[in-house]
C-alpha cells in the first residue's frame, strides 16, 4: 500500500517504509502503469523530469534503494520487475 500524503509504503511481512521524492514517484509511476513495461527512458523523465537519453544507472541506483524498502527479498524481487533491455514494470496482482 502507497500513502502518497506521507510517501511511506507498506508491504506484508515488512514495517512501513518513508520514500524520498524520487522513490516515491518511481514507485507510483509503476503502480499506476501496473503490469505494463514502462521503458527506462520514460521513468527518468517521469522520476526526474528530464527528456533524452535515460540514464540506466540512475534507475538501477534508484530501483535497488527501492527494492531494499518494499521486497520481502530485494534479491528475488516480487513487486518491481526488471525487463533487460527495455525497463522495469510492477507486477500485476495474481487472480
């Protein structure tokens, strides 16, 4: 669950976690887009507000900070799926 008036996340399983502006606009721009690949390129420029060529590094950087807050196992991720290659997507609910 994603409280956007006080940017924390909350997942089963963990505590709640406080995002910092930049986590919190990669994670909801996910969770709006959910079940859809959202190219890299597009996530800087919704998370950072820039056009261009996206910076793949900066993502990555910010993924895995967010990853440490929201998976049960940031290393076998269930929420924030990478597409190599393309970008990232949320996973869609099962059922």
């Amino acid at each position: 669950m994603l409280d956007p008036t006080t940017r924390t996340v909350e997942v089963s399983g963990k505590t709640g976690q406080r995002l910092t502006h930049l986590e919190f606009r990669l994670l909801y721009t996910l969770m709006v887009n959910r079940g859809q690949v959202i190219p890299t390129e597009t996530l800087v420029e919704r998370v950072w507000g820039y056009t261009g060529k996206g910076d793949r590094d900066l993502i990555r950087g910010l993924v895995s900070r967010l990853r440490t807050k929201t998976e049960v196992d940031p290393r076998n991720p269930q929420f924030i799926i990478t597409v190599p290659g393309v970008g990232y997507s949320f996973k869609e609910e099962d059922g």
